[in-house]
C-alpha cells in the first residue's frame, strides 16, 4: 500500500476481502487506528523493508560482506531523524547484513 498514511483507513474499507498488506512506512498519525482495524478483520501486516529486496544487498547478506571486510567485531550505528521515521530501516539493515542483535 504506497499511499500516504492518511489514505490507508479508506482504502481498507474499499477492500473487504483483503488477507494480507505490505505498507510504507512512516505510519502516520492514524497508524494505530489502521492497525487496531487490520487486526479486528484479521489482515496480517507487513512493513516495506526495501534493503532486501535489493539483489547487490541480498549478496552481502549471504556472506560476501564478510569475504569484503572481515567478521564483524561490533557496530555502532547512529541516525538522527528518529526510531519511528525511518530508523527502524537502519536498524533492519544492520539485521539483514550481520544477523540479530546480540546486546545494546
């Protein structure tokens, strides 16, 4: 569902059969309505993490970042716009290429 978050609760109502919606993020401002409403009718929700769909991407996940610059000791990333904006596409990212987080 590419469409802005101010949209979404709408084009729900316009679909009564749907099972299953990957949208964009950010939520919006209505985000919890929408999700309240998707788990009342049972549709599974899934966020656009676009990094993995990327094939170059893909490629390092399944090892060559490792053969490029080593096993990873730590990571530490920054983003300054904040965790409900974009960050949770960071942190995914760090996900996809180096496995799940051990300790913060």
């Amino acid at each position: 569902m590419a469409i802005p978050p101010e949209y979404r609760l709408a084009a729900l109502e316009k679909m009564p059969d749907l099972k299953a919606v990957l949208i964009e993020k950010p939520m919006g401002k209505n985000g919890q309505a929408f999700l309240d409403t998707c788990e009342q009718r049972n549709i599974r929700v899934y966020v656009n993490f676009w990094r993995r769909a990327v094939p170059q991407l893909q490629e390092l996940a399944a090892g060559r970042l490792e053969l490029l610059i080593g096993k990873p000791q730590a990571v530490f990333a920054t983003y300054g716009n904040g965790l409900f904006n974009n960050g949770s596409h960071l942190i995914d990212f760090i996900r996809m290429l180096l496995g799940e987080v051990r300790t913060i």
